[in-house]
C-alpha cells in the first residue's frame, strides 16, 4: 500500500509544525536544514541506545541511519535521539549491577519524554543490551503510537583453542583459574578472544531472550531478530522497519493493538521453549503493566510448565544466536510452536498480519538440529520454572534448561551471606562445601536495592566443577549466562 500520510490533522506532530502560530517552532526546523514538504510529513522518532559503554550498542548508529532511510522513502521525516543502557556484562560483579535494572524505567521515561515533548508521530526503537529491550517496548506501550522495535543484533562466537565460546566461557574461567584448571596465559588469551565482533552476548542470554520475545509478541519484523549484529542485512531489516512505520501510521495500527493477552502468552511460550532468561519472568509482566493487563510471575510461570523445551541454546545447549538465525531464524522456532498448538496464531503483528499468516510459508528445515520439533522436543516441559513456598510466597525462578531430571531437587545446609561479594570470596577461596545450599540475602529490589544479577559467583562455581554440587538461593537476580540449582528473584 501506498504508505504516504498527508493529513497531520489527528497526528501529534500537528502541534509543533501545523499552523500560522506554529512559526517559531517551524524555525527551529529550518534550522537544522529541513525542507518544508519535510517538515508537513509525519515526524518518525528514531529511538537508539547507542553508546561506547559495551559491544551490544556499538552498532546501534550505523542501524538508525539505514532506519531513517526507510522512514525518508515513504514520505516520513525521521528524527534521531539516543537514550541510555547500563550493559550488565560489565556492571556484573561489583556495586555498578545495582544500575542495570532501574536502567529499564529509565529507558522507557526518557524515550517517552523524548517523544511527548516533540510530538513525535511514531517511533522505531532500536536497542542492544539486557535492559534496553524490554525498556524500549515498555515505552513502545506507553506511549501507543504507531512503533516497531529493531535489535541490534547478536555478537559472533569467539574460538579459543579451535572450540567456539562466548563470554559465558570467560565467567566461568575465572572459576577454573581460582581452583588452577586454567593458566594465567590461557585465561589472558580467552579473554582477548571471547568477543570477536559488535552485538549482545551471542548465546539465549537475556538479550536474545527479549529479541525473542520481540518477534513473538509481534512487535519487530521476522527474522529481524535473529541476524547478528556485524551481518549487512541487519540494515535492509532496519530500512524496511522504517517504511513500514508509515504503513502503520496510515493503518492506525499501535503497539496495544499488538501487546495483548494472548500476545503476552506467546512471548512467554518463546521464552520457555528455547531456555530462555529469567529475567523475562520481570520484563514481561513489566511490558503488559504498560499496557494496563495483569500478567505476573505465576502466569508467566503457568505457561512455562505447559511448554516443551525445544531450541538447544547456549547456556544450557550446545548454540548460539547466530546458528538459530541460520538454521531457519526465530519464526522456525515459533512456526513448530504453532504448529504444535502452543501459540495463538491469531494475533496481530507490525506486518499488519497474524501470527500464523506471517509463519505460513516457514518450512520446517530438516537440516538442522537447533531446534527440535515440537512433538518431539528436548523435554516436555520449559526451560524455566516458577516456584512457590514459604521462602518465596511472591513466587521465585529457576532455569531448568540443559539440567537432568534426577538433578532438579536438592537438600542440603544452608549458609547465608549478606550480599554478592561476601558468597564470591567464599567461593574464591573455596571456603564452602560440597553439598550446601548458598544463601545470598539482601539483594533484592528493596534490599540491594536495585536487584543485583549473581553471573560473577555463579559462573565462579561452575568453573570450579561445582555447578551441581551446590545450590544457590537468592532475592536477587540471575544472568540468563546463568546454569546450575540457582534460584532467585
């Protein structure tokens, strides 16, 4: 259809270019070299996390400009703003984690403010990094215009010693180097290696969890997801997510059109079926509170039991990001999950199309074995599990994905820290047993305050042989690097 919008009078954007008193705004236009028919088109925010802060944004400016591109082509005029990320692969660890998850709320405030105070029409929001995500489809909800969300991309895999890694790899080194199973030198190397390109950590971490969840809760275009950040079709993605933006604003169709309830359950089934992070347990919920629904742990948790475990991702698996992409992308994943009736087919997505007819023409790809069938998957249930009892009432977490049946249940004494850095040193210094449950308290939302992820000691016990040994117990959060009997939130 032809994409192109005229008339601005039911837009935002009317507000600061339509009209005689509307003169000193349309100066501020002229200014920055705009042209009059460019100012009377609908204004197209261009939302970026970039920064210099991690790999998962680097790319992010180079991808906006292939945006506005698209958005210029069908008769819109886009306006570029960055906003902020906290990359949690590096505030891991130390006090800076206490930033990454109020970086969410702090997201999604100032796209919103960006939007509202200019009056932007529509928005393409672009992002890289753990919190970004859900942050960005937070504001995308908010706000309810026209919108699409484009991921940066994942990072490519690293090869040390001729065997593919990622920086789950070098987490779990530092526990190896503790215990002497790794060289000064070897861990120099792997460290040098690990991340070879731009792009978010490339196994089904909480980046590409919520890249998942974008595409399956119809939000970003198929396959848009699943690219790696360094591979030049990331940018036709990118230029066609622009034109479409406009076919949206013509179309009237807004992100809560698109985020409803059976949307929300799809984006869970996604989450559950290729292993993926916790932390969706947070951001989904978060998402669908924009949206005014009720969608918490427990039914979160509801659709993670009924939902077969079928993509064998990294860290529980054996891939990554890239090789799923390559094996037929997310709606191969999602195409075996409909077929097996475990997604709503019929909602809408930012094609302006369902689910299902989006997936029609996805064949299954029997070349592969990324993903498994849904009638015939890994396990019968989801890689992530709800919890409930009398230490957790509110509900808690646990990632069952790549654990073994006769390993899901634990007993053992109990012994508390009070905060991160107290558990690290004991298990730097292997001052635990085997056998005990370690307790870390006081990192919760209110307590940390800002809900701490606990990678550094979890990867620390994995590296040290001991993943399975011992249980981990927090209020806290957990990298979705994370493996082993961990349970937090």
């Amino acid at each position: 259809m032809d994409a192109r919008v005229n008339d601005k009078t039911r837009l935002p954007s009317r507000h600061v270019t339509e009209g005689p008193e509307r003169a000193p705004h349309r100066s501020y236009y002229y200014a920055m070299g705009l042209t009059r028919e460019q100012i009377h088109q609908p204004f197209v925010g261009v939302a970026t996390c970039w920064n210099e802060a991690a790999p998962c944004n680097i790319a992010l400016m180079r991808q906006a400009q292939a945006v506005k591109k698209g958005v210029a082509s069908a008769g819109g005029t886009p306006r570029e703003f960055c906003t902020i990320t906290v990359t949690d692969g590096i505030a891991m660890g130390h006090q800076g984690m206490k930033s990454s998850l109020p970086s969410r709320e702090v997201i999604a405030d100032s796209v919103e403010l960006t939007m509202r105070g200019h009056a932007y029409d529509a928005l393409v929001g672009m992002a890289g990094c753990d919190k970004s995500l859900p942050g960005m489809m937070m504001a995308m909800c908010r706000l309810n215009v026209p919108a699409i969300f484009i991921y940066g991309g994942s990072i490519l895999p690293g090869t040390f010693k001729g065997k593919p890694v990622t920086v789950q790899d070098v987490f779990e080194a530092v526990g190896k180097h503790s215990v002497g199973a790794m060289s000064d030198d070897d861990l120099e190397e792997l460290e040098q290696v690990a991340c070879p390109s731009s792009g978010a950590c490339g196994a089904q971490f909480t980046a590409n969890t919520m890249a998942t969840v974008s595409e399956a809760i119809g939000l970003a275009l198929p396959y848009s997801a699943g690219a790696p950040a360094p591979y030049d079709m990331r940018d036709q993605f990118c230029m066609t997510a622009g034109e479409m933006v406009m076919d949206l604003i013509a179309q009237r169709i807004r992100p809560r059109d698109i985020v409803t309830r059976e949307a929300l359950e799809n984006a869970a089934t996604v989450v559950a079926a290729s292993g993926g992070s916790t932390n969706a347990a947070l951001h989904l919920p978060a998402i669908a509170h924009e949206c005014g629904i009720k969608f918490d742990l427990f039914d979160v948790a509801e659709i993670f039991k009924r939902t077969p475990y079928v993509a064998d991702l990294k860290p529980g698996g054996r891939y990554v990001a890239k090789d799923l992409f390559e094996a037929g992308g997310i709606p191969l994943l999602m195409k075996t999950l409909l077929d097996g009736g475990f997604l709503h087919g019929d909602c809408i997505t930012v094609t302006g199309r369902t689910i299902a007819e989006n997936l029609a023409k996805v064949a299954w790809n029997p070349d592969q074995d990324v993903v498994f069938p849904a009638d015939k998957p890994i396990t019968r249930t989801g890689g992530v599990v709800g919890l409930k009892g009398n230490l957790a009432p509110e509900g808690a977490i646990v990632k069952v994905a790549g654990m073994p049946a006769d390993k899901q249940s634990f007993r053992g004494p109990a012994r508390c820290f009070d905060g991160e850095e107290a558990c690290f040193e004991a298990v730097r210094n292997r001052t635990y047993k085997e056998g005990e449950v370690l307790v870390i308290r006081y990192e919760g939302p209110k307590g940390g305050p800002g809900m701490r992820e606990m990678l550094s000691t979890t990867s620390a016990l994995y590296g040290q042989g001991m993943g399975d040994k011992v249980a981990l117990i927090t209020d806290g959060r957990f990298s979705g690097a994370t493996r082993g009997f961990c349970i937090g939130h």
